[in-house]
C-alpha cells in the first residue's frame, strides 16, 4: 500500500459448465491481466473452477478430482505472479463437500474458506450437495499439493503492505449476521464475497444496498463478484455482477448480461476506512469481549510477499468535496436550508423573540444567512418585516454590493435599515490615536467591530437575536475578526463551507426566486470575495479580495475537508489535492497554500474556542462543543515540517 491505498478487482469469467479446464483458461486469463494492471488481490465468483450450477455433478468424484487438479494448474501457474487470487470450489474435507473459497498468491495455496450458510428454499438447495462450516471440526487437509487447515473459525490474511481482508461466500452476506460482521471487528479492512446470485426483477437493486449497507455498517472496503455468463440456465439466468464499495460508496461496477468475461478494478482507501472506525466509538465498542463477539478465535494467515511497484492514484478525486452530486443536490441544498430555519427556529421559540437583526452586505455570506431566516419565519407564519436587514456601508463598500443587498431585501420583504459606519469609525480612530490613511488591521478591525456593537446594541433597542453570517471556511483560516464579526448570538452558517455556499445561493437563484431577485442572487455568486474594508479602485471596484490574500478557497475547503474528516496528513492531502486539482493549480501553488492553511488553522483556534451556537450540516464542523475540540495554543510545527519538505 501506497498512501493507504490499495488496489483490488473483482472479476466475472465466462465459464462452462463442468468444464475446469476451459474455467482455468479463463480465469487464468483475467489472474494475468490483474497481475499487469498491479491489482493486489482479484476476487471470482462462487464455485467458478466447476461453475455454480452443476447440481447433482457435484456428487461425481471426477469433477471433484478434476477441479482439484485444476487448482494444481492454477497454482503453477501463478508461481511468479504478485497478485492474490481467491476463487470458489468444491473441496471434501473428510465426509463433507463444503463450498470453499481458496486464496492463491505465488504458487502456494494459502488458505480455504467453507461457505457458512447455505440457502436452500425457492431456486436454491445447495444443503443437497454441499455441507455448512457449522458442521466442520478443524481438520488439516492435503489439497492440491498443499497442507491446508480447513477451519469453521473466522480467518483473516495479511497482505504484506498490512490489508487485512476477509472473505464471505454469497448467502452469507443475506444473513441476519454475517461472518463478515465478525471479521470486520477483528479488524477486516476488506471483504471480498464469491457469490452466486441469480437475476430476478428488482433483487439486483436490493442486493447492491444490501452490501452498500454492510461496507458502510462494517467500514470495509466490500469486493463483491457473482457468477455471469455460461452458468445454466436450466430455470435461472445468472448476469453477472461485480462491485466494488468503500464504506458504503460505490467505486466500481460492471455492466450485466454480457457475454464476454469482465473485470472491474479499484484504489480503496484503507488510511480512509480506518480513520472512520478510530473516530465512531460505536464501532470500537462492538469490539468488546460483553458483545458476544469472540474475536481471540480469529485466525490471521499472512500472504506472500509482493514486488514493490510504483504508485500511482489511478482514482477520480473531486476537487470540491463539499458539494452534492447532481442527482442529490436538490434534497442536500432542501436538507442544509432546512437544517438552517429549524435551527433557528428553535432559538427564537425558546427566547421568545419575532425580531432577527443581521448585517447585509451584499456578499455570499449575509445572502445565504437571509435566506435562511426567511425560511425561518415562513415556517413559523411569522411577519417577514420582523427580519431586520441592517446594511452598514463603510470605506470599502461599492456600489454593486450595497446595491445588490438594498435590492434583495426588498425583494424579500424584509425590513431595510441603513447605517454608514463611516463618522463612527472616524471618531473611534481620533480616540485611539490612528492615522485613517493607515490601511493595516486597526484599520480594517474598527470597521468590523464597529458593525458587530451596531447589531447588539439594535437588536437591545428593538428587541430580537444577531443572527451570525460567517461561514466554516473563514473560521478554518481565521478570517473574522475577533468579537467582530465573529461574534453573534446564532451563527446559521458556522457549518457551512465557502464552496457549499456558493453553491447553495446559486440554488436558490434557480429553484427558489425568480426575475430579478434571482438575477440579483446570481450577480452576488459572481462578485469577488471580499471584506470591502479597504476603499475601492478608482473604477469602483473591488479592491481587496480575500482570495488574493489568504487563498483560493475550493483549495482551503478541499484541505479542511480532509484534515478534519479523516485526519489526513499533509502530505497525503498533497498528493490527492495534486490530483482533484490537475491542469488548475501548479503543485507549487498548491504546496504554497496548503501551508498557509496550517499555518493560519493552528494560530487561529483561539477564534474557534468561543463560538456562539450554530447547526452542523454536513459531517464535519469546527464547533469546539462538538467536531472539533483543539488547544488554542497547540504548535502546528509538525504539520508545518512536512508541508516544507513536500
């Protein structure tokens, strides 16, 4: 492994029924190809050296000596080869047929899995031919050339990058707990399941969120391969189905009801499945001797070692994580605007107000925190005049973003308040004794906190809450200023990132305003990040933007991302980072800001440590009464070492 990667396949071979020889053909066709493309570990379907559906043949001992012998070819055959192959069998274990899965690695057969529980009602009656492993008793067995243990207990095998993977055989992920539960707490990182699924209408979408649910409830990569074309097809068809999860996300699947041989191929993340079990202590206290799990009957069986070979990220990584993909993007944006309002909501019922005071500047930021209280008050039937927009031009303001926040006030019915802060800040700057053409953070600072006391001392004379508008991007770099904008008594946005808000405004400009409201939402996704402390231009424009000065922030929302998801390093976020954002930013750029990130992320958690109150939404948040409790004089030295030697 490689960055916590590792690279798997899962395979469908056409097969013929009763044929071992033509099924070795095949599956020695798809082993050599997996073996090229640096596949770790290949997965076949159920019982593929004979093919599932033989029935009563199973009973012939020429068939059994005929697959045994091609396991002996198999093995020859992958002698020089890296790859680990598991591929389904009948193997007799004293007076027992059981249906067994072999794992094959340089020539040397490293172990066999008996299937656990058999169906037997409507098509199925393997208990006919086949024995369960809840009938076998340890019993070391020849086969093939090679001393085996064939066991009922639960076996684990070790790559020598570190994978841990178990295996399941097809019903066994169908039962009310599967072995691969057990596994899975023994520290599984990866099943892989040879299965024998027939095609009917409907199952084969019930089967895919069958194992979505299982990698996602056991926090596996889940490997999954069903027997396709050339099985008989007697009363069943057979499609053929590959698919490759990780932790409950699709990766890879193949197309069915062909009639060539298939294979799929994938990079799961072990790095990514672990740090989720570290994190959910319902998973590690499954793990507990009480919970009926007996996870010291464990077997661990180590594989061969592999030839080391260069790595390379061969998977798609979005460059902005935060974001839905298209086809639940109306149900994300609905759920975040929802969790918003009912957050809300639920502080004004309890502090018996009908009055919300927030800053309206025209930017993203304030136009997402509106919307949200117009939600808020909809739902409530409240009177929308009792969301009081205060607009507070100042010595930056221009004319596009106070005109835009005038213009979508009334359009939203709220009511408009204006307040230059301008002699305010004036006179503050004479008391403390500071130079006006002095554009340094006293500057910009008395300007924030100028507007912040403007909102509290409102909201004390009408009555009401400050609704905060900062967002979870600037709270990660610490781009608020301290008691000023940083300060509210309900920050709607504190668990939305800058990326994520974008998106949702322009959302709303498409699904929820219409005419000119939408336009004006859209003229605000297309406007500049900025503060607008610093005068404009000589055109009027924007003069300071925050992504000159701190960064583009589709790269700070992609390092949050991981560093507090999965705690990443530094230099894994680089690498996937290079990756998401190839042919857009120069790996130089990106090392720059990465280390800007940490930089501003470890001296600015003081900011974070006195948060006012505001909803999670996503599966991250930087609240230190929830996602993220850090020191605020903790060092970044560490991380900031290994961002300089990248």
């Amino acid at each position: 492994m490689e960055y916590g990667f590792i690279k798997v396949a899962s395979a469908v071979p056409v097969v013929k029924v009763s044929d071992c020889e033509y099924n070795l053909t095949q599956i020695e066709s798809l082993i050599e190809k997996a073996e090229a493309d640096g596949v770790e570990i290949v997965v076949f379907p159920e019982l593929c050296i004979t093919a599932y559906t033989c029935q009563d043949l199973f009973h012939q001992q020429l068939l059994i000596d005929s697959c045994e012998h091609a396991m002996v070819a198999l093995l020859d055959f992958t002698r020089k080869m890296d790859v680990i192959a598991i591929v389904g069998l009948p193997v007799v274990v004293g007076d027992l047929l059981l249906n067994c899965a072999a794992v094959v690695q340089s020539g040397k057969l490293l172990g066999l899995v008996p299937k656990v529980y058999l169906p037997n009602y409507s098509e199925f009656y393997e208990k006919r031919w086949f024995a369960s492993a809840q009938d076998l008793r340890p019993r070391e067995i020849r086969y093939a050339g090679n001393l085996v243990t064939v066991t009922a207990d639960p076996q684990l095998f070790r790559t020598s990058g570190g994978a841990l993977f178990g295996i399941e055989i097809c019903e066994d992920v169908w039962a009310p707990t599967p072995p691969s539960n057990v596994m899975a707490l023994a520290g599984a990182d990866l099943i892989f399941n040879l299965s024998a699924s027939d095609e009917l209408i409907g199952k084969h979408g019930y089967l895919k969120s069958l194992v979505a649910q299982q990698s996602a409830r056991t926090a596996t990569g889940y490997i999954y391969s069903s027997c396709g074309f050339g099985e008989s097809t007697q009363d069943v068809v057979y499609g053929g189905s590959a698919l490759i999860y990780e932790n409950g996300s699709l990766l890879a699947e193949t197309e069915r009801f062909v009639l060539d041989s298939q294979m799929i191929v994938a990079q799961i993340d072990i790095e990514l499945l672990r740090a989720n079990r570290r994190r959910n202590t319902t998973f590690v206290n499954a793990q507990r001797p009480d919970a009926n799990v007996h996870l010291s009957e464990i077997i661990v069986r180590p594989c061969q070692p592999a030839t080391s070979r260069e790595f390379k990220l061969e998977r798609t990584i979005s460059h902005l994580p935060f974001i839905p993909s298209d086809d639940q993007r109306q149900e994300t944006c609905e759920t975040i605007f929802n969790i918003q309002a009912m957050g809300l909501v639920k502080r004004m019922l309890h502090t018996h107000t009908q009055k919300v005071i927030l800053g309206i500047s025209g930017g993203l930021d304030s136009t997402l925190a509106l919307l949200a209280c117009v939600r808020a008050f909809d739902k409530l039937g409240y009177e929308r005049s009792g969301i009081i927009g205060v607009t507070m031009p100042g010595f930056g303001t221009t004319d596009r973003t106070y005109n835009n926040a005038l213009k979508l006030m009334g359009h939203l019915g709220v009511t408009i308040k204006e307040i230059n802060i301008a002699k305010s800040v004036l006179q503050h700057f004479e008391d403390i004794g500071h130079d006006p053409e002095k554009h340094d953070v006293a500057y910009e600072n008395a300007q924030a906190r100028e507007r912040t006391q403007i909102l509290m001392d409102l909201t004390n004379e009408l009555g009401g809450l400050v609704v905060g508008t900062g967002d979870m991007s600037e709270l990660a770099l610490g781009w608020a200023t301290y008691n000023g904008d940083h300060m509210s008594m309900y920050g709607v946005n504190a668990g939305i990132p800058k990326t994520l808000i974008r998106y949702l405004v322009r959302y709303a400009a498409t699904n929820w305003l219409e005419g000119e409201a939408a336009a004006i939402l859209q003229d605000i996704v297309d406007t500049p990040i900025s503060p607008e402390l610093i005068p404009a231009d000589k055109q009027g424009n924007i003069q300071q933007k925050t992504e000159d000065l701190v960064g583009p922030y589709e790269l700070h929302d992609f390092f949050l991302f991981y560093v507090l998801r999965y705690g990443f390093s530094p230099r894994k976020i680089y690498m996937l980072a290079c990756k998401a954002f190839e042919g857009q930013y120069e790996n130089e750029i990106i090392k720059s800001w990465l280390t800007t990130f940490y930089r501003r992320f470890f001296a600015q958690q003081f900011k974070r440590s006195c948060l006012p109150d505001g909803p999670k939404v996503g599966s991250i948040s930087l609240s230190p009464r929830g996602d993220w409790r850090m020191p605020s004089d903790a060092v970044g030295a560490l991380w900031l070492q290994q961002c300089e030697a990248l």
